[in-house]
C-alpha cells in the first residue's frame, strides 16, 4: 500500500479529508506520519487522535532555511513515504533538500494555477473580477506553486462574495480533489515522468476539472 507523509502546518482539514477517506474504506493508502512546522498546528492532534506518528520541527531554532529543510526532510525519510502530501504546509521548501523528493511531493494550492501563486488567493481572484475561482493539485518543484497541475476544482465567484466565503465554498471542494489526487497516484494512474504529468502513462498538459 502507498506510505503517504501529509505536512501541515495549522487546520489540518485537508488532512481529515485523508484520515476520513481512509477510515471509510474509500482511500486505500497508509497515512504513516504527519509533520509540521509549527509544534501547536491542529493538524497534529487530528493526526494523534486518529493514533498516526507525527513529529513537529520549529525552524526557531536553525541558522538557515537549508538546515532546517535538510533535516526535516531527513526526518520525513525516516518513515519511507512514497508520497508525500503538502496540505496547508505554509512554506517553501529550500532547492536542495525537495530536490531527491521531486516527483513524490504534491500540494494543494487554493487557486486555479497558473493565476495567484502564493499567498492571498481568495482577495487577488476577488480584485481581478474573475468568474471562477478555485485550487489547484500539483507535484511540487524548485519553483514557488509552479510544478505540473494533476487536476483542478472550480466554482463561480458570486456577487457579494468575500475572501472568506469564497475559502468557505471552496474548502468541500478541495476535500474532494485531495482525496481524488492521491487515489490516482496510490492507484499508479498519474505520475510526474520529466516536467509533465502523465496520465495512464500518456502526457497530459492540460489538468481535468474533477
Ligand atoms: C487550504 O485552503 C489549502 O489550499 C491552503 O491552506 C489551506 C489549509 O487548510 N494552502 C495554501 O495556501 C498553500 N499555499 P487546512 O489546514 O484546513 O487543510
């Protein structure tokens, strides 16, 4: 069965998604750790309560953003996960330590990538007078919510929305995109061959709404 590290760094909804999906008989992966940087995220209690190891390192204490990911990342290595899962994990990886784990890390980014990398998602689809917003499944490269999209969510922004009713809408949606995600992979039908996604080991340049 697929070993699958998830890394948060607060809520941890994304993650009770898995551990819900996996309870339900629906998801057939094994959860082996849950990481974070922040020591008090929630997600780690979710992850305690439903009995998955979690460890939790504070950058506080490193000289440097290539210390700290080299030895998180070491720590992560040490539960052999197969894949791991960026959700809500609030920082960006330095260069050298992703680089051994490309291919085998996914995020989920609250908007419809390419558009609004970064931070603020909700307000910058809200200021641009877009129509639709929504998240974003990718593998995670050298690049900040850049690498290859495996498949996106999408709903309409309605009149009088704000930057929390839309995150409020979105949220299900990205429950259900997360979960769908790691069945594909868990089930071998997509993975990163290069710099693109294949799917059914075919390339696959422009990611399905699901
Ligand atoms: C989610 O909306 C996720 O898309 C976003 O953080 C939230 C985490 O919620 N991720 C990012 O913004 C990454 N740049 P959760 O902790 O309840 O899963």
């Amino acid at each position: 069965m697929l070993r699958v590290a998830v890394l948060v760094s607060g809520r941890g909804s994304n993650l009770q998604a898995l551990i819900d999906a996996v309870a339900a008989k629906e998801l057939a992966v094994d959860i082996v750790v849950v990481g974070s940087n922040k020591v008090a995220a929630e997600g780690l209690r979710r992850a305690e309560a439903a009995g998955i190891a979690t460890f939790a390192l504070d950058p506080a204490g490193y000289a440097d953003r290539a210390g700290y990911d080299r030895e998180f990342f070491e720590r992560l290595g040490e539960y052999a996960p197969d894949l791991v899962v960026l959700a809500g994990f609030m920082r960006v990886i330095d260069p050298a330590a992703l680089a051994p784990w490309i291919g085998r890390v996914i995020n989920i980014h609250p908007s419809l990538l390419p558009k609004y990398a970064g931070l603020k998602t909700h307000a910058r689809a809200l200021a641009a007078g877009d129509a639709r917003h929504g998240a974003s499944v990718h593998y995670v490269t050298a690049e900040l919510d850049g690498g290859p999209v495996i498949a996106q969510v999408d709903l309409a922004i309605e009149p009088g929305d704000t930057p929390d009713s839309l995150a409020t809408r979105l949220l299900p949606l990205e429950h259900r995109l997360l979960r769908q995600c790691v069945a594909w992979i868990a089930d071998g039908k997509v993975a990163l061959a290069g710099e693109r996604v294949h799917v059914d080991g075919v390339a696959r340049d422009v990611p399905p709404l699901v």
